[in-house]
C-alpha cells in the first residue's frame, strides 16, 4: 500500500497500474508511474517499508 502523507490517501500497490492507465488516458497525468501522488505531487511511502507501528497513523487525520 503506497500512502501521500499531504493529501492523507492510500492506494492499493495492486490498484496503481490500473489508476495509472486510467489517469495517462483521461487527463495525461504521469505522476503514478513514478510513485509521486497525482493531486499534490508528494512522494508516495511504501507503507510495507515502514517501521511497525509506522503505519497506524495513516488516515487519522480524516477520522
């Protein structure tokens, strides 16, 4: 699971090719190929990378 920490989203490592096609077709945006989120441009964590416990915080800010 890839996580942008500005925006507060994630998004299944299965779903990102299908999102990538997707947004390169409908709007040229190319910015998921290189892992970087394509409203704000922040670099994606790999949250399968993170520490343990890394990962609970995610999505506590829209809770």
């Amino acid at each position: 699971m890839y996580y942008c920490p500005k925006c507060d989203r994630t998004i299944p490592k299965e779903r990102l090719e299908q999102a990538d096609r997707e947004l390169r077709q409908q709007f040229g945006i190319t910015k998921l190929s290189s892992l970087r989120c394509p409203v704000c441009d922040t670099e994606f964590i790999d949250l399968e990378k993170c520490k343990e416990g890394g990962a609970e915080n995610v999505g506590k800010s829209r809770k």
